[in-house]
C-alpha cells in the first residue's frame, strides 16, 4: 500500500540535543484583559510569544449578549473551539449554536463572527495563525467598551484596517 508523501517544512532548529524552551502558564492565571460585562480574555500564547507563528487566546465570555458581527481578515486565518456553553458561530452562510468541543476553522478571506446569545457563560479558544498582534485590538475595543476611550467614525475606520479587520 502505497501512501503519499509526507513532507515537513524544513528544519528551523538544527542544533543537538534539543532545548529545555517551553512556557508554561497554569489554568489560574490572571486575565489580560477584564470586560465590564463580566468576561475576559487570556493571553495564552501572543504572536511575539510564539515568533510570529501563531495566536492563541482563550474568550470566557459572561451571560450579557456579545461578541462582533461578521467580518474577515486577509492575512490571518482564525479557529474557533468551543469549551463550555453554547456559542453562536458565523461560518460565512449562516449562524450555527456551536457547543463544548466544537471547532470551526476560518481561512483567510473567510466571513466569520461569534456570539454569546445564550443567557449563560460561555468561552471558547480562539487561535490566529499567523500570530498578528492582535491584543491592541482587543486591549482598544476593551477600553472603548467601558467607556474610557472614544472615537471618532473615521478613526474606527482606520483602527480596523490597521488591524486587519473588514466588516461585511
């Protein structure tokens, strides 16, 4: 039986006998970030982090309605994975009630949002591949949320294409 050929991207460590590199960060860490309505984000790996490989970023969300309205990006592809409650998930055709160990996969280009309209907790993993910085975006969003920073419709417009971000 004949199989196709794997290949692996070329080596980016050659050296021996291999290094002692990995971060750790326990399940009680703080959250980076804190929202009014009671959710928050941790930072579980950050593009710097990871070399610019990827993002990854864990979304407890309270039981208040929120979450963005579809939107892609063009340089970064997005997955989303459920770990507890029911999330509304956009896949670019329609809203699916994603559950516990859901998972949905966004390429680059790709429409995609989320949503807590369940009346309970949810939270879920978010992975950005490559990593792009995205905590200033959410860091922003998170201070014009509670009020402490405003601006104007032309200055939104262009925090978005900074970031990425094109609303459909």
């Amino acid at each position: 039986m004949s199989s196709p050929e794997l290949r692996y991207p070329e080596p980016r460590y050659t050296g021996e006998p291999g290094l002692a590199s990995a971060t750790f960060r326990r399940t009680d860490h703080e959250p980076e970030i804190r929202y009014r309505s009671g959710g928050s984000v941790h930072y579980l790996a950050t593009g710097a982090s990871t070399g610019g490989e990827f993002g990854l970023y864990r979304w407890e969300m309270a039981a208040v309605q929120s979450g963005p309205d579809p939107h892609f990006h063009r340089t970064i592809s997005e997955s989303f994975y459920v770990l507890s409650g029911t999330m509304r998930l956009f896949d670019g055709r329609g809203w699916i009630d994603g559950r516990p160990g859901d998972y949905l996969f966004v390429p680059e280009g790709g429409l995609h949002g989320f949503k807590n309209e369940s009346g309970e907790p949810a939270s879920m993993l978010i992975l950005f591949a490559p990593g792009a910085p995205r905590e200033d975006y959410f860091e922003t969003l998170a201070r014009v949320g509670d009020g402490s920073l405003t601006m104007t419709d032309e200055e939104r417009a262009a925090f978005m294409i900074r970031h990425d971000t094109y609303w459909r």
